[in-house]
C-alpha cells in the first residue's frame, strides 16, 4: 500500500546483466528486478535463444535458486553461466 516501507531485496537477488542457464539448458539474461502487487520480488529476465513464447519473463527471487528434480536428480533451477 502507498506509503508503507519497500521491503528490501533477498541478498541473493541476481544482478542485472548477468546471464544464467536454466537446468533445461536454455540462457536467460537478467534485465531487471520488480517488486510485484504483493510485495513479492521477482527477477524479470528474457531468453537468449530464437523461438521463445515471450519477449520477457518473470519469476520470484524465492524461486530463482530453488533446488528441483530434473531426470531424477536434484539440481538447481538456475546457475550463472560462464
């Protein structure tokens, strides 16, 4: 609501600019961090590869370094790429 304080962004908000690989194997480039209608910070990112269904996309921060089950391992959603 207006006036009340901007809760501050997670410590491991990933920064503008940086690419990362999805654990299905596409890349993905942050271009920015929104604060959502509910408080919620997501990571507003757009894909490097030809194709996409979309020009942006964007997720929350508390999702963005989840641990999920991929050809049954474990592994992380999103790693930075390099």
């Amino acid at each position: 609501m207006k006036g009340d304080p901007v809760p501050a962004a997670p410590s491991d908000t990933p920064k503008v600019g940086e690419v990362y690989q999805h654990y299905k194997g596409d890349q993905y480039k942050v271009t920015g961090i929104a604060l959502n209608s509910t408080d919620q910070w997501v990571v507003v990112y757009e894909p490097m590869y030809v194709g996409a269904v979309a020009q942006l996309f964007t997720r929350p921060v508390s999702e963005w370094h989840e641990v999920v089950e991929w050809q049954g391992n474990q592994v992380p959603r999103f790693v930075l790429a390099g």
